[in-house]
C-alpha cells in the first residue's frame, strides 16, 4: 500500500488534532448527531477515515458495539491501536483505502470526518460514498464531516489551521494547509463545493441527504464565548447527513 502524508505526519497530526479549536467544533458537532440518531447500545457502528481512533472512541462511548475504525494511512492506525492498548474500549481498527472499502457489516452508523475532501476525483469520491453505503443498515446514517470554503481558510487564527497555498487544476483546486503547530504541521486536500458533495452521495445511492450547521461546546478556559461566537460567523466545517432511500 503507498504511503499516505499521515504516514509521515501522523503522530504531530494526532496531536494538533486534539488540541485545534476547530476539531473541537467538529467532535462536538458529531456528539450531537449522534444523540440524534438515537440509543446506539448494542448497534454496530463504522469510522471511516479514523485517524488515531478520536471518533472511533466517541461511537464506543455512546454505546455503540462492535465499532470498527478504517483508515487508509498504516501508521494512524497504529496509532488508534496503540491507545485502544491503553486503554481498551473494544475497537478494531483496520487499514482499507474508503474507495475500495469492502463490505465490513451492516452498521447503524458511519462517521466520516474529512474523507471525502481527499478524493482527487469526482469519480473517486462517487467510490468511497458507495463503499460506506454498502457497509450500511437498510435504516443506517452517514455523518459526514466536510471542510467549507471560503477567504477564511488564509486566515491564521486560533481555530488552529491556515491555508498555505491553493492550487489550481483537476476537477477541484488542491488547498495546501498547515497546522499552526511549532513547526508547522503540513496537509493538503481538494476543495469541493457542496454540490460535489450531494451529487457524489446521490449517485452512490443515497436518497436523503441534508446539511446541519456547526455547533460549538461550552467555552472554557482555552475558549470563550466571545471566541466561539466569532467562529460561527465562519466556521471550518459542515455536517453532512446521508441516509439510505
């Protein structure tokens, strides 16, 4: 399998990731999803693009079993397995690139947080939301983190990520980015609108799919309200809410 960029940025990426006010939103936001979709105890539940396993452990704390992670990079995965060593919460995580996912079950819940931003192509992206769809319940729901545009991302604020460079060509531009970390830590993605995002999902076979705002969590002592209301008048992400026909 070829090497991915968090292969080589995985750990730094793990950790930026647990300390960006934006990820923060994100989680928060897929915590309120999921209290939505109703008691997940016992309901199996699939992360795809899990990175270290954030995401993976929020679906186990909601009660959801048996809860698998996939992610396409080696070395985040062995990152998710090593702090499900630590401290155990009955996940399996596996190394499967989303576009070619193969059937893994028939799962109440995926997650997806920033995968669907990697497909280089339109077909490519078609792919993985036909692969997470097949892995679903004929009642199951894809929560689908997707980053927004605009002039925002060249900002270097304290939400924890700017862009670098954006570059044009393909069928969507490539947005170079870095993490506000010391030093930096470097990623890139392509840029779709949310059009791509709804047609990739109706094609692969989804028959409804809706768009919920970002939600903040309470400020603390890293956060104020004062911050987070700032940061809803342009927030880095949206959820994306996929469910079967």
């Amino acid at each position: 399998m070829k090497k991915t960029q968090y292969d080589v940025i995985g750990r730094r990426y793990a950790e930026m990731k647990e300390n960006a006010a934006f990820c923060v939103a994100d989680s928060y936001t897929l915590l309120d999803a999921l209290r939505a979709c109703g008691d997940l105890r016992g309901r199996p539940a699939l992360d795809v693009a899990c990175g270290h396993g954030d995401i993976s452990r929020l679906l186990a704390g909601r009660g959801a079993a048996p809860v698998i992670g996939v992610d396409v990079s080696a070395e985040m995965v062995r990152l998710a397995r090593a702090l499900e060593r630590q401290d155990p919460r009955g996940i399996q995580y596996l190394v499967a690139d989303a576009a070619e996912l193969p059937v893994l079950g028939s799962f109440a819940v995926a997650t997806a947080s920033y995968l669907f931003n990697y497909a280089p192509t339109r077909a490519v992206k078609r792919a993985m939301f036909a692969a997470v769809r097949a892995n679903l319940a004929p009642d199951g729901t894809l929560l689908a983190v997707v980053p927004n545009t605009g002039p925002f991302l060249e900002e270097a604020g304290a939400t924890g990520a700017r862009l670098v460079e954006r570059v044009p060509g393909g069928e969507a531009p490539l947005m170079r980015m870095e993490f506000l970390s010391d030093p930096p830590v470097p990623f890139a993605y392509y840029e779709w609108q949310r059009a791509d995002y709804e047609q990739a999902a109706r094609e692969a076979g989804f028959g409804t799919v809706r768009w919920q705002s970002t939600r903040t969590p309470p400020p603390d002592e890293r956060w104020s309200t004062a911050f987070w209301a700032d940061y809803q008048q342009a927030p880095r992400s949206s959820l994306m809410i996929c469910r079967q026909p």
